[in-house]
C-alpha cells in the first residue's frame, strides 16, 4: 500500500472482532469494475516493460482511463452505500 493510514491495523482488527461484512453483491461489483480496470492497467504496463519498451503516450492515456473509471465507481459505490450525515 502506498499510504496506509496511521490506525490502519486497529481498523483491521475491529473489523475482525466485530465481524463486519460487506454484502456479496457489493463484492461482485467491486471485483467486476476494480479487477477488469487492474488487469487492463496491469496488461498495458506489464507489455510495455516486458518488451523493453517506454510507456507511449496513447497506453499512459489508457491508464489513466482506467484510473479514472476505478475512482468513479467508488465515488457511485460511496455515493449509495455510506450511511448519510447524522445516520451512522
């Protein structure tokens, strides 16, 4: 991870002392949407350092679409999954 936040491990462990799930149906997305843009992003780089290549700028604007549509179905996920202000 590049950045784990300072608590993180405190926040894994309540997870598991709490046992706080996430719905299978929220699992399917994220593993449809977050894994199909990886291998994208993993097929587009690892080619390119494979072959001993430098990363064009038609595959870096290919990435970045992948990013771009990673961050945009969490922020959807987010959007109609966190509980709103004062429901917690």
């Amino acid at each position: 991870m590049a950045n784990p936040l300072p608590h993180e491990q405190e926040i894994y462990e309540k997870i598991k002392k709490e046992n706080i799930t996430i719905h299978p149906l929220i699992w399917e997305l994220i593993e449809h949407h977050i894994s199909n843009d990886i291998y994208m992003i993993n097929l587009i780089i690892g080619s390119t350092v494979l072959d001993g290549e430098q990363l064009s700028a038609e595959n870096a604007k290919k990435v970045l679409n992948h990013c771009r549509t990673i961050n945009e179905f969490v922020e959807k996920l987010d959007k109609i999954t966190r509980p709103k202000s004062g429901n917690v």
